[in-house]
C-alpha cells in the first residue's frame, strides 16, 4: 500500500518535471515575425551577452529559459569563434544552443552595385560584415597583390562586378575577393567576349572604364550601346573623349546638372577634357547593362552627343561639330528656360 502511494505522489512530481524539461529546452522559444533576426558574434562574446541581445533586440518570449539553459551547457566552442546565425519562428532554446554550437552559420546576401571608388565599396561590405572596411581597402591596395594580378590602385575596382553574393559574416579579405574575382574571369571567359575584346582592340579593364562613363552618361538603357559607340569613334580616332561625368568625379562633387567651365578645367588624370585617352581607372562601378552595351556597342559614324531637352534622358547625336554645337545650343536654352543651373 505504501509503495503504491509512493508511486501516485510520484507521478505529479515527474509530470512535472518533464513539463519543465519540454519549457526550457524544447518548446518554441522565438517570437513570430516576418523576417529571421540576424544575431552577429564576435569572437571572445561571453553567452551572456548573446543571451541579452537577443532579449534587447525581443526575439525571445522566454530569455530567462535560454539563459539558464546555456549556463549549464558546454559553450566554449560559442564564445571562440565569430560567426552570424539566422535565428528564425519556431526555433527552441535547443535549436538556438544547437546552432551555436555548431558554427552552422547563415551567409550574408551582399550587394554591390553603384560605388564610386575602393573606399566606398569597402564601407559597404564593411556595413554588412565583420571585417573593418579600412581592412579591406588595404588589402586591396597592396602593391604584392596589385603586381601580382596585373592591377594598379586606380584600377583594381575593375575586377570587381554588380552583382548580388552570398559570403560568410566572418569571411576575410582575402576569402572575399577571392570569390569576386573568380565572378569576374567566368564572365570574362566566354569565346564570344574574347572574340569582342578582339574586335574592340581593348582589354577588360579598358571596357570596365569606358562602360563606367557610359554608365553616368545616360540613364536611359536603350541609348547606352549608341553612346559607347561614340566613345569607341573617339578612342579609335584619336579624339579626346572629353566626357562630362569624368571631369564631374574629379571634381568630387555629386548631384551636378549643369556642368561649369571650372568643372571641365580641372587638370586631373580623370577629367578627359585635359587628358587623352581613358582616365586612369573608372568613374564608378557600371551596371552589367553598361558592360554589355561597350561589348556589344553600336557601330555608327557619330563622334558628338548632347542632352536632349526634357527630362526623359535621352539624346540627340552628330558626326560633326557643326551639328553638335547646334544640338547644345538648343539643350541649353532649354535649361535656361527651366531654370536649371
């Protein structure tokens, strides 16, 4: 009779310590919400404060829970290294020890399009991983790597290509641009772009350059191969390409319309109003659209453009000065009329 009433107290009391069990290790511990809450690590974190985090940042609807749970569970392995996790609905206290534990990370979707130079670009994969942006300016101008490539401080952006990339938070200079120039030799690789290389008479940094003033030149994608067609006529004759945008980045201003005559006067081996031939490096990173354009440019016999009036972004084109100096007199009454300055 006793054992038996031992045995009947008994049962309330392991009920509910696997119901305490279940709680704290593995029912869903993770608030409900649209996107998975990105946790980034740094190397020597002590759990606590990943723990405290996580409760900041209210992902958790239970932190006390975790932070008992990992007090008590191996964490060495968490706190060693840097690493980021999506910590995603519906993931227990054991999932989210689970995944730390095990270095699982999720990679980072990283963006690159529209960067001016090396140290913009590097601020912008520095926003989105661990690395110091200033870290990876210096490893990509470091004249061992630049020599051995074939690259130059005003070129080396040339390697790199728009695109979007998956890296891992913690990935290193060295792992990421790894990964970027291996993107830009397999775009490069095809018989049909070493056939146009051929044709152009330029190598891939060159049409990298001329596609990034292309890019500047127009907005409006459907005149972008007539446009690298005129820049194409001008190389090929002799002609300084006397484009706006370069003399606009040498300048360091942003948001210019009207271009001024101190503008187009600066001496720098940018502004192709002063220099021959193309500027030492781009202007900015062309979109593939612009790339594509330069390769696949327009053949024709123009060697002028100019803006049209209207704010479609287009223009109007010519073979000669005569016909050009008309088309800009006609644009700038035009601003004039508009009160663009």
């Amino acid at each position: 009779m006793k054992k038996r009433a031992i045995a009947l107290l008994l049962v309330p009391t392991v009920a509910g310590l696997l119901l305490v069990i279940y709680f704290f290790i593995f029912k869903d511990n993770v608030t409900a919400r649209a996107e998975p809450f990105p946790l980034e690590i740094r190397s020597g974190t002590p759990v606590g404060n990943i723990v405290r985090t996580l409760k900041d940042s209210a992902i958790l609807k239970n932190g006390s829970t975790l932070q008992i749970l990992l007090s008590i569970l191996p964490k060495e392995s968490i706190e060693k290294r840097s690493a980021r996790y999506l910590i995603r609905p519906g993931m227990s206290n054991l999932d989210i020890y689970r995944k730390l534990r095990s270095g699982a990370q999720d990679p980072v979707r990283l963006v690159i399009q529209e960067v001016r130079d090396v140290y913009q670009f590097s601020g912008k994969v520095a926003a989105q991983m661990e690395m110091d942006s200033m870290e990876l300016v210096s490893f990509l101008l470091d004249t061992i790597l630049l020599d051995s490539l074939g690259y130059t401080a005003e070129n080396i952006l040339t390697s790199v290509l728009p695109d979007t990339y998956e890296f891992y938070w913690n990935s290193s200079p060295q792992q990421l641009y790894k990964k970027l120039k291996a993107q830009h030799d397999r775009y490069w690789a095809s018989e049909s772009k070493a056939i146009a290389l051929k044709e152009l008479g330029l190598d891939t940094k060159q049409i990298y350059i001329v596609a990034s003033i292309v890019e500047k030149e127009s907005q409006f994608e459907p005149e972008r191969p007539a446009i690298a067609g005129v820049y194409l006529n001008r190389l090929k004759s002799g002609m300084r390409l006397q484009a706006d945008p370069t003399a606009v980045f040498a300048s360091g201003l942003e948001g210019i319309q009207r271009v001024s005559h101190e503008i187009l006067s600066i001496q720098s081996p940018y502004n192709t109003y002063q220099v021959d031939g193309l500027p030492p490096g781009p202007i900015c990173m062309p979109s593939l659209n612009s790339l594509e354009s330069v390769i696949k440019a327009e053949k024709h016999e123009y060697l002028f453009f100019c803006a049209k009036p209207g704010y479609e972004g287009r223009h109007a084109f010519a073979q000669n000065a005569e016909q050009h100096f008309e088309n800009a007199r006609i644009y700038r009454k035009w601003l004039n009329d508009e009160n663009i300055h």
